[in-house]
C-alpha cells in the first residue's frame, strides 16, 4: 500500500492549513482508494502557525485576558502540548501584539507595546510549560521585547524612575535593566523563537529601518527607533553580558529576539521547521512514496525559507518525489534553491482571483487540479 504524507501551509485568505490538506486528500481517496493517507496540519512560523498546531493530537488550547500593542483588553490563545516529554507552550506573538490588530490609523511602532504577548507567556509558565515557542511574524511592535520582559517581571528604568509598561518610543531612555523581579518560572525555561528573518537588531539592515515603514513609522521615525534599538543594545550588553545586536534573527519582530537572546535562555529556530518538527513530519515521511506539500502563492520567496521548499528539502533527502499545490505560481518553473518538484497551479486560467480565493472554489479547484495532475500515477 503506497503512503501519501500531505503537509501543507495554509492558502492565505482562502483556506487554513487543514483545510487545504484535506482537499489535497480527498483528490487521493478518489483516485487511489488504496493509498494510506497522511495529512500533517502545518505551518511556517508566521500568523496562522497556531491554527495548524491546534490540530495536533493532543494539544491543549488555553484562553487569556491580555491586552493588544495599544493596551486594550482583548482575549487571546496559546496552545500546549507534549513534545518529547516536555509540556510546551506556542504561543503566537501576533495573538496579542500583531498588526492585524490595529486599525490602518493606529499604527504607530513608537507606541506599541510586546506587553500583551508577555501576558500570555505569563500565563504558559504558570500552567507549568517549561519549553515556550514564540512564533514572531506579524508584529506591530519595535520594542526591542521589552513589553514582554516587563509582563514576566523585568524593570526597565529611566533616570526619572521605572517604566510601567515600555513602548518602541521608551528605548532610548533606558538607563537600567533590573530582573530581579522576574518571573522563577522564566529562569527555568527554555524559549523557542520561530522565525524567517535574519535581520539584526539595528543598522540598515535592522528591525527599524527595514521592518517599521510597514508598521507605521515614517522615515523620521523609523530612524528615531533605530537609534533607540542601538541604544537599548548597549544598555542589553552591559548589564546582561550578551551581544546579541547582530545575531542574526536579533531584529525579528522588532527586536523581540534580541531582548529575549539577552534576558532568558532563548534561540532562535526557522519557522517551519520548527513546525515540521513538532508535527512529527521526519517519522511520517519514512515510508512515503509521495509527498505533498502547498501554499497560496508559489513564487521566488518560497525558496527563502518558507514551508513548501523546507518541506521539498527534506523529501529530496529521503529520495522521495514531491508535488507542490499552489494556487498561483509567480515564477517560471521552481524557484531557485528549491529541489526539482512537479507544481501543481490549481486556478484556472482566466478565473478571477477574488473569485478563485473564495473558500470553496478554492477547495474545489484544488481537488480539480490534484486529481488531473496524478490521474496518469505518480513518480515512483
């Protein structure tokens, strides 16, 4: 009996990892009955990352009162689990302090805060998580993390006294870092940070002067957050020990990975092959004859890191053919740095895109395009 793992990323806008996993199989059960199927809910690290691990056997969704990157009270989730032995918690930073949660004339990074994310953590390490993986795409945030480290019990103070909850304005007025306070709980645990960037803390190539145009910031400001992540790295550096400024990843989710590289045991591991780990996709793929992967859009981005190409990676590892559904694909042929695979395009040409990203045309183009490619049979 020939064994099909299905491990695809979610079709943005359209359809969530399960979902579009679920149409990639039913396309099989019709043509090859006799194949075992199985479909791994996954994701790459960014918004919708906690989405796909809820469908994890065994996982646990937790519900908590926190407080959005402007402070308002909103509730959030975060998911625990068994990995190894160890209970973990995953956390989405964009449950709390994402740009989706702001309004087109909110956003602004000098007034944003991580502090909401760091509730939540508070909350896994209460329930006895020692193993915290932070998935950091869709921030709305450039303070350096230090919002989070606050809510966990971190002091950052100023010449005129302590600062209740720090924003990205708040950096370059640090003087003193106290963790005295902080939580005993963060001092056992370890923290995962999942991310796709390599960017370091601060410079042109950092979390301000790249990443702040898209949260708000204009080129005044950006530059004003720039100096502050700078200055906030010297103040890491003295007290903490550690330059993490340019680490790569140390300018994720504006500075996140940074303060918490300082402040805590904490390292950093790419999104989706953190993901592809704890779904277990290495044990899965052992005896598959195929494997099957998928995203919305396929294009010269996906090489950089994103599921489709970790996944592609890893079965041409095992000498195991791959196909990659897609619903557009925006480069000839497969990206470069990502192994040979078939690509499968699953909207028609000529249908329009806001019709084909409607969440049951794009199932049923899926299973269309699935069942016309693998008619003939698969490679062996």
């Amino acid at each position: 009996m020939k064994h099909i793992v299905i491990a695809s990323d979610s079709f943005k806008g359209s359809l969530t990892s399960a979902e579009a996993g679920e149409a990639i199989a039913e396309a099989f059960r019709m043509l090859h009955p006799d194949c075992r199927l199985t479909v791994l809910p996954v994701a790459d690290g960014g918004e919708g990352s906690l989405d796909a691990i809820a469908g994890m056997k065994g996982c646990r969704t937790h519900t908590v009162a926190t407080l959005d990157p402007l402070l308002r009270d909103i509730d959030a989730r975060w998911l625990s689990l068994d990995v190894g032995g160890v209970q973990t918690a995953v956390i989405e930073l964009a449950q709390a302090s994402g740009l989706t949660l702001l309004g087109r004339g909110e956003l602004n990074p000098e007034e944003t805060s991580t502090y909401g994310t760091g509730v939540i953590v508070r909350s896994a390490l209460a329930h006895g998580c020692r193993e915290v993986i932070i998935t950091l795409g869709g921030s709305a945030t450039n303070d350096g993390g230090s919002g989070l480290l606050s809510a966990i019990g971190v002091d950052f103070l100023t010449d005129n006294g302590r600062i209740t909850i720090p924003r990205g304005k708040d950096l370059a007025a640090i003087t003193r870092i106290d963790a005295s306070h902080i939580m005993p709980q963060a001092r056992q645990a370890h923290f995962t940070l999942a991310c796709d960037v390599t960017n370091p803390l601060y410079g042109p190539q950092g979390a301000a002067l790249v990443f702040a145009r898209q949260k708000g910031a204009d080129a005044q400001m950006a530059g004003r957050l720039d100096d502050g992540l700078r200055h906030f790295a010297s103040v890491l550096h003295a007290q903490c020990g550690r330059d993490v400024a340019s680490m790569p990843g140390s300018g994720a989710a504006g500075g996140v990975a940074a303060g918490m590289m300082a402040m805590t045991d904490a390292s950093i591991c790419p999104g989706a092959e953190m993901i592809l780990d704890i779904a277990g996709f290495d044990r899965a793929a052992d005896d598959a004859s195929l494997i099957v992967t998928g995203e919305g859009c396929y294009d010269a981005q996906t090489a950089g890191g994103k599921l489709p190409s970790v996944v592609a990676r890893r079965a041409a590892a095992r000498g195991i053919p791959v196909a990659i559904v897609c619903g557009c694909c925006k480069d000839d042929g497969t990206p470069a740095g990502t192994p040979p695979c078939e690509v499968i395009v699953t909207c028609p040409p000529g249908m329009p895109l806001d019709v084909a990203m409607r969440r049951e045309q794009a199932r049923a183009n899926i299973i269309a395009a699935v069942t016309s490619a693998m008619r003939p049979g698969w490679r062996q």
